[in-house]
C-alpha cells in the first residue's frame, strides 16, 4: 500500500475520532434553567380575563302574578311578565295606585347603573284618552322622589334623553322602586269619555353596567 493511502485513512480516522469527541462533549455539557408564568387575569385562581355575566332580576311573581318576596326572574323578554298592582282594575278619577317593584344586580363583577321608565305593554293597544290621563311617580326605597306626576310621554321623553337619575347597585345588592299611578281627574265629561278605557303599561327596567371603586 503506498503512503499516500495510508495517510488517508489515518486522517478519515481522526476526524471521526475528534467528531466523536465532540459529540460527548455537547452531550455532557450541563446548564441550571428555570422560568416564570403569569396568569392573567383578576388575581385569583382561575379568574382569567373577563367580568363574568352583567344580569338584572326582578322580583319573582306567582301564576296570579303577585310578587313572591326573595324570589327572582330575568323578566327580559319583550313581552314582559306579569305583576299584579293592587286596585288595578277598580281604579276610577282621581285614584292613585302604587306598587313596589324588588330588583337586584346579579353580576358577580360588576355594579350596575339602572333607570325604570314605562312603555307600551308590546301587541296591545291602550285607548289613547286613558292612558295620557295616567300620571306617573316613581320613589327609592327610602321614600324620595325620582319622578313625579309625569305623563306617560312625559316620562318616555325623560327615558330618551337620559335625563332619569340612574341608581346604582353594587354586585350582588337588592333594592326596590316604587311605582305609583294616578288616574287625573279629566272632569265631569273628561270623566265620562274615559269610562270603559284601559291602559297596557309595562314598568321597563333599563340597566348598563359600570365599574365600581
């Protein structure tokens, strides 16, 4: 065999020799590692990013719609639910009807900003005469005024311009409103013209959430 042949497989051996030794050398090679995870969200397990569901109930009411106290329902659907608001269907001129209205913020998060205001019972027609003849009062739970005597437009104009004082509930709270309804005095034939009306109203809870110190 000549030289240069063996010259050859020594260096083919050598680097597969060094090739060798540097491959142990990575493999024995060693390093200390560690790491951080931040979770985000409210800061306790689990909370994650988000306020969880913003809900409004009212007061619970039976199949004769009489309110059942320390009951709730959603009440949010177009059509509403039944309340039954005692002398309803007895009142005549010159009565005043009233009739508290329980609600509660059901959010776990977040407070609630709410607005009560009246509208039209949707699919039913009120006879126009009685229902602008109604008057309209809504009190908090501790008596004062939020309106007073106001007409049925009259507080549908309030409602539209955002001119209602808002109550605000925390998470979680309950109060109540009161809602009263006067049936002015149109008169001897102002009285008369109004025999045999009705008026569908529909009390309309109205809530926007807001973030609470």
């Amino acid at each position: 065999m000549s030289t240069t042949a063996k010259s050859s497989t020594r260096k083919k051996t050598l680097y597969s020799i060094g090739a060798l030794v540097g491959i142990g050398a990575l493999a024995t090679t060693a390093a200390f590692t560690d790491f951080a995870n931040l979770n985000l969200g409210g800061g306790t397990d689990g909370s994650g990013i988000g306020a969880g569901a913003f809900n409004i109930q009212v007061v619970g009411t039976d199949v004769d719609g009489i309110p059942v106290p320390g009951t709730w329902q959603e009440a949010d659907t177009a059509e509403g639910v039944d309340i039954a608001v005692p002398g309803a269907d007895t009142i005549t001129p010159g009565d005043a009807i009233s009739v508290a209205l329980p609600y509660r913020n059901d959010s776990e998060k977040l407070g609630a900003d709410l607005r009560l205001w009246v509208n039209e019972v949707p699919g039913k027609t009120s006879d126009p005469a009685y229902l602008a003849a109604l008057r309209f009062s809504v009190a908090g739970s501790d008596g004062v005024a939020i309106v007073s005597d106001l007409t049925f437009d009259q507080f549908d104009e309030l409602a539209e311009s955002a001119a209602l004082t808002p109550v605000t509930l925390a998470p979680g709270a309950s109060d109540q409103l009161t809602l009263s309804i006067t049936l002015a005095d149109q008169g001897t034939e102002g009285n008369a013209a109004l025999n045999g009306g009705v008026a569908y109203v529909q009390a309309h809870f109205d809530a926007a959430s807001v973030v609470l110190p």
